[in-house]
C-alpha cells in the first residue's frame, strides 16, 4: 500500500485512523484497555534497519525502499488511557499523520491491543470474582514465552497482584511471587525431605505444596517442620472447596492459624466465584486466563475513518460492506455519569466536542505528538486507573453471566 500510494503521489495525505472493537469480547459487559505502554515503547523503537530493508528488498521498489530507510512515526497519537474499561464502539486510539506514516502501524497496533485487552478483560473479571482475594498469574508454561511476559503484564493492570513470570518483574516491575512442584517434593526420600530443603532455603515464611501424596498427612509435616508461623500451603487437585475447609481446621487445630491457602488448578472466573465461601486466601491462575479457551478476542479493528482531499480538507470516509459498517470521521470521546457517579453511557462524536458536561470526562488523552511519546506512565498508574475505571460502572457490571455491555454508545 505504501509503495502503490508513493507513485500515485497520495502517500503524503493527512489522514486518521481509528482503532476500536465494533462489539465487545464475547459474554462481556465491559472491556479493558491494555498494552497501551508497550504500543508507545514498540512505536518509540519502530525503525527499518538495514537487515529488514534487504530482505523487503525483493519486494519492494527503489523509492519506497529509500522511503522506509529513513521511516520514523512523525504523526499525532491519542487514546483511551491504559486501564481504562471501554464499551462497543469506543475509540480506543486515533491516529493521525500522513498515510505512509500511518497505514504501517496496523499490525503493530493491532496485534499488542487485542492480545492485552483479552488479558486483562478476562483478568478483571477473575479480580472481581476474587473480592479483595489476591490472585497470582501462573500462565507462562501454557502460552507463548513472549505473549506469557505480557500476559502477566495486563492481569496486573487488571488487578492480579503478582506473576510466576519472571520475566515480567525484570521488564515491567510486576511483583512476583511463585511456590515449589510437585517434581520438588518427588525427588526426595520423602515429603518432610522436601519440606526441610525447602524451608531451610527460602524460610518458614515459603508456601508448601500439600497434594502430592496425602494431604492432611502432608499438613501436619508442614506444620512440624516450619512451625506455627508457615506461610502458606498450596492445593492444586480434588474438590478445592472441601479440601480448603479441612485444611483450614486442621491448620487451626495445630496453632497455625496465620498460615494462607492458595489454590490452583485450571480456575476462571466462575471457579473462583464458586470458592467465595470457602477458607481460601489466593487464587493461582495460568491456562484460563492466557489461552484462547480463557479470553475471547477484543477484535479491534484498525480503520481508515478521515483523509485529505486534492484541496487540503479532511473528509470522514466509512466502508459500508455488510455487518463491518463504521461511522466516519475523528472521533472525540466522553464518558457520562448519573447524579450519583455511575458511569451510563460512551458518549462519541466527530467534529468539534460540545462544553464538557457537568457529569462528563474526556476520554482521549495525548499518547503521542510529532512522532515523541507524552503518555508514557507507571504501569501502577494504569492498575490504579483500572481499579477507579471500573469502580464506576452500574452493579450488572460484577454479573458473570453472559450479558449486554453496561455502557450505552451514544453518538452525537
């Protein structure tokens, strides 16, 4: 499209792109905005270096070879701020610059907003499900090495309080946290073996692996050899719920009673809403919240919505085929509140934006201007945004249950 556009003499039209989702991830009430920060580190670093330009080489002719060598983002980024929760129709991030400038952004954009948002969607749910109980992201061995690095990233946004990742503790600062296997307490002699090594290592404050043989047997050794002030013990199989509560009275009945249960094992959203009443302290969840099967797609979409015409204008242009309508034009965003401070409706508009309201807040803010980034944040500041975003929405956001987004879009 660039080299085409180069020779037609169109590449340098201003234009804006728009990304958003024409639904919400399936079954959900709301979405959530992540990858925001690694979109503006990813752009910050996006260059064509030598070894890119000579394999594009066969492809592509002289000029637009000579074009992409000297290519650096110079355009206009604004978006919805990291964290943010967002409804059908929300537009997300717009931007704007000439069209060789922008059309290349697509995939970029597109492949780090959709793979984040999933995350953190289905990780907001799971935090919510969890009612103040921390939740661990424990994913990496179930996905891609990179996607497990954001991955951990965007639950923490969404509140999950720490990772298994490591990874993500050294690249974004997201705590970590982790316990021993089960292949630990195997290659010893035997469970009190395991238990020994472990605390003499890491101290009594480590968390136990209780399952792998019997658990209450394996309870009582826990006890016996960190003492009454264990941290932690962990079960990763059978009926959670029934095994947390004879744990918890058997914990109790020798002393132990500051000693956390976390549990494990596959859980989602629903299963942690099933463990509400039970003795549970911490939740670890890996495969249901980084596979496909856990985190329905965002389908983002990246669209062309305005572009100047032979006179210097800029003029909204929509595609109109069959179920993917758009609407035209730059977008401006707000979201609506009631007399009590819920959140109602995602008010979008083209065009210049009316007075603010008196319960309205604008919902784009500067990411970028002339190609340097403005909104770069703490990640913390993106986890506390989320938690106040969300915080806002009416009650039938905290249902599990398939549903209608919360926010109605109006468009003015």
């Amino acid at each position: 499209m660039v080299q085409a556009a180069l020779a037609a003499g169109t590449a340098s039209r201003r234009c804006v792109f728009e990304l958003f989702g024409r639904r919400l991830p399936e079954g959900r009430r709301y979405g959530v905005v992540a990858g925001t920060g690694r979109v503006l580190d990813a752009l910050e670093d996006f260059t064509f270096d030598p070894a890119t330009l000579a394999f594009l080489e066969p492809l592509l002719d002289g000029p637009t070879l000579e074009h992409l060598a000297g290519w650096r983002f110079s355009g206009d980024v604004h978006g919805y701020a990291e964290g943010e929760v967002y409804t059908a129709g929300s537009p997300l991030m717009v931007v704007e610059g000439t069209f060789a400038d922008a059309v290349v952004l697509e995939t970029l954009l597109l492949s780090i907003y959709n793979h984040d948002s999933a995350i953190a969607a289905a990780a907001s749910r799971m935090t919510m499900a969890a009612g103040g109980r921390p939740c661990i992201e424990m994913g990496a061995r179930r996905t891609h090495e990179e996607a497990a690095v954001a991955a951990a990233r965007a639950a923490y946004v969404a509140g999950f309080a720490s990772t298994s990742v490591l990874a993500a503790g050294l690249r974004h600062g997201v705590p970590t946290a982790g316990t021993s296997a089960h292949a630990f307490t195997l290659l010893h002699d035997t469970e009190e073996d395991a238990f020994r090594a472990q605390v003499a290592s890491q101290g009594a404050g480590t968390t136990l692996l209780v399952d792998t043989y019997d658990v209450a047997e394996a309870v009582r050794t826990a006890v016996a050899v960190a003492g009454p002030d264990l941290g932690a013990v962990r079960l990763d199989s059978g009926d959670l719920g029934a095994t947390a509560a004879a744990v918890r009275a058997e914990l109790d009945a020798l002393g132990a009673t500051g000693t956390r249960i976390t549990v494990t094992s596959d859980l989602d959203e629903f299963a942690i809403a099933a463990l509400a009443a039970a003795p549970v302290d911490g939740y670890g969840v890996g495969t249901q919240l980084v596979t496909g099967s856990g985190h329905p797609t965002c389908a983002l979409v990246y669209k062309l919505v305005a572009r100047e015409d032979a006179d210097g204008v800029l003029q909204p242009v929509a595609k109109r085929s069959t179920g993917k309508t758009m609407v035209g034009g730059r977008k401006w965003a707000r979201r609506r509140y009631d007399a009590d401070g819920t959140a109602v409706a995602e008010v979008v508009g083209t065009g210049d934006a009316p007075p603010l309201g008196e319960h309205e807040r604008d919902l784009l803010v500067p990411l970028v201007l002339g190609g340097e980034v403005v909104g770069r944040e703490p990640l913390d500041a993106a986890r506390e945004r989320h938690a106040r975003s969300r915080a806002e929405l009416p009650i039938d956001a905290q249902k599990l249950s398939r549903g209608e987004p919360v926010l109605v879009t109006e468009r003015v």
